[in-house]
C-alpha cells in the first residue's frame, strides 16, 4: 500500500464515520461525560504530535532550539498573549537560538 492510499483511505473512513454519527443517534444528545472527552481528544492529539515532531523519531533528535521557541510560546499563551503573537514570538526564539548556537 502506497502511502497516498493509505491517506485516502483514512479519509474516506473519517467522511464514513462522520455521517454514521448522526444517523446513528439520531438526534439525541450525547451525554455530558462524552463531549467532554470528545473536546478534549483535539488538544490531547495535538499535543502528541507537537512531541512527535520535537523529539524525532525514537526521541533522538531533539533540537533545543525548538524547545526554546515551544518555551517561549507557552510563556505568551499563558500571559494571555493572542495565539499569532504567540507563534510568531515562538518562530523569532527559535530563529534567533539557530543563529546564536551556529
């Protein structure tokens, strides 16, 4: 299996499971408990794959640059900095680590 197959299958699974949903509920509710899991599944996932792309493959390579830019970021967000000054403060630390660390 080629690699864009594979895309386009998960892709036609996802449009499948996403209109199986409603017809499969029906319009009732989801439970309280539910859709709070479901709205916590996007940051969790997120949150993997920001670890994923930081740390490489096996945890070998790891780049302190980015680290000092995901620091940087997470200072912004939490004094309440709008999410692109955040970004773009995260970009300017990394770009300026790569330069002072050659």
């Amino acid at each position: 299996m080629t690699v864009w197959t594979a895309v386009g299958a998960v892709a036609v699974l996802g449009f499948a499971l996403k209109g199986i949903g409603p017809a499969l509920l029906g319009g009732r509710e989801l439970p309280p408990r539910t859709r709070s899991m479901l709205a916590q599944l996007a940051p969790a996932l997120l949150a993997g794959f920001v670890v994923v792309a930081v740390a490489g493959r096996d945890w070998a390579a790891v780049d302190g640059t980015v680290l000092g830019g995901l620091a940087v970021a997470l200072v912004l967000r939490l004094g309440r900095a709008p999410l692109l000054v955040a970004m773009l403060g995260a970009v300017l630390a990394t770009a300026l680590l790569r330069v002072l660390t050659g």
